[in-house]
C-alpha cells in the first residue's frame, strides 16, 4: 500500500515538475544555474544580523528562496523568509536535500530569567493537549490529525551565546514515519532570528551532525546583540523562553494556536516555521 501511494507521489511530482518547466520556460539546470549562491559574510539587512557562511553550506536570499518555496516546492507565495542555506553538496531539486530557512521576529527582547525554572516536561504535556484541542478544528478544515509524541531533542538553552534549539517528533493521522520538526532561536536586542529545518524524520542524525555548524552561523552585530538591550528604549516581549517553544505567541485566529504549517516531502510532513501548507515534491540530480 506505502509503496503504491509513494509511486504515485513520484509520477505526481513528475507531472507537476514537468508542467512548471513549461510554464517558466526552464529546465531544472537552468533553474539551479540562475540561483545565487552566496558563501561568506552575508548581511541580514532590517534584522541587524549577519550570516557567516562556511564553505560546506551556501545561501539563497529571499527572493531565490521564494523562487524555491513556491515554485520547486509547491507552496503558496508570501513566505516571507530572509533566507536559506543549504549544504553545499545538495541541489534544492535532490530527494534527500534538506535546508534552513531563516527568518526575524522583532517582538521585542525576549527575557531569559525563567530559563532554569522551565519545567521541559510540563511543558511538552502542555503543548500535548493544546494540539489535542487543535485536533477538531483541523478536522473540520479537512486536515490530518496531529500528535505529539515526544522531545525528538529536548531543548537546550545555550546562556552565554543566547540561542535556544529543540526537536519535536510528531505524528500526522495514521502516517507510520513520525515527523521531525527541528527549531533554533537566536534572541537578540529587539528581536528573534527564526531558524528552522526542512528535512525528514530519518534526517535527525544529519541534522544533529549539522547542528553546531548552523548554529555558529548566524549571530547579531554589535548593537543589537542581546546584551545591548538597553531597558530604557528598547521594547521587551510579552513572552518568555517557553512560548517560543511552544509557538503561542505566532497563534493566528481561525487556524492553528501553536502556529504549526506543514510541507510534506514525499509522504514525510516536514515543518516550515509559518510557511503555509505545501508539498516538496520535485527532486532532481544536479547535472554535470
């Protein structure tokens, strides 16, 4: 039945891919070609923050990455997304390719006094029967049920560099593979820098593998570090560590309270911070 329904994903994927080369004009290689890649010192323009690009990974900016999102990927346009980085040995068209995406939040400074008095585990029971709540109304909208099974990777708050990450393993309806949903927060003066991976649940190893390196590339500038707060002038959020664990400060009404949108990679939902619901359905070898 699995392999049935995956070979149906694949000849659809192939049909649509082959209907978006039509309509563009382009063929896969045409389309990776006319991709920026960047390496290096890259600015963050509007977030105060710069990336720090390492020969293993490259950078598309907003505008390719939409161009990706939405037109290899299948999502809605409006992402909104800063960026992504990819490893640098991977097309965004290779089946088993995962990336970043990178977005900022400016909803103020983020305070982290309650980090040591966060209980992980009421926590996630907390976030358990929230999404139970959920449940009806993605069931009216015709969407799969979703659970929470556990901390994929119990988050970890790092005091001195100010960047807190943490792993979600979810469950959609009666899917056998659980979902991986992976998130890195870097607080800053006035704001958030949101770091999300794309990839699927037997990824975890990779992205674990990946982590450091993802982690050490994103940083504030001087001025709007996070130890540049100054209480006098700059806004401080209504919110603390554990409601960016949770999401409910992105809550939107009419849709999910934790603020959870979904893609899904050949039958494996994957999470993409606020992206709207999609597929990544097209994989493609980089040519020679």
């Amino acid at each position: 039945m699995f392999n049935r329904l995956l070979a149906s994903i694949v000849l659809l994927a192939v049909s649509l891919f082959v209907c978006a080369e039509e309509e563009s004009g382009m063929t896969a290689q045409q389309f990776w070609d006319s991709l920026n890649r960047q390496q290096g010192d890259i600015p963050l323009y509007g977030a105060g923050a710069t990336l720090h690009v390492p020969e293993g990974f490259y950078f598309l900016d907003g505008n390719d990455s939409e161009r990706v999102l939405v037109d290899v990927w299948g999502n809605i346009p409006g992402q909104n997304v800063l960026g992504m980085l990819f490893p640098a040995d991977q097309t965004p068209f290779d089946d088993n390719s995962w990336a970043v995406t990178i977005e900022y939040e400016e909803e103020g400074y983020v305070s982290d006094e309650d980090a040591a008095d966060i209980d992980y585990s009421e926590l996630l029971q907390q976030m358990k029967d929230d999404i139970r709540a959920e449940n009806k109304e993605r069931a009216a909208m015709g969407y799969e049920s979703i659970e929470l099974i556990g901390w994929a990777a119990t988050p970890y708050y790092d005091a001195s560099a100010k960047k807190l990450h943490w792993a979600k393993e979810l469950r959609f309806g009666d899917e056998e593979l659980h979902t991986l949903n992976y998130n890195i927060r870097v607080l800053g003066r006035k704001g958030v820098l949101v770091l999300n991976f794309i990839a699927g649940v037997d990824q975890l190893t990779t992205i674990e593998s990946n982590l450091n390196n993802v982690l050490n590339i994103a940083e504030f500038d001087q001025g709007s570090t996070y130890a540049d707060f100054n209480p006098d002038m700059d806004k401080v959020a209504a919110y603390g560590l554990g409601a960016l664990i949770t999401g409910k400060v992105l809550a939107k009404t009419g849709f999910l309270a934790l603020a959870l949108v979904f893609l899904k990679k050949f039958g494996v939902f994957i999470v993409l911070g606020l992206a709207v619901l999609g597929r990544k359905m097209f994989s493609r070898n980089k040519e020679a």
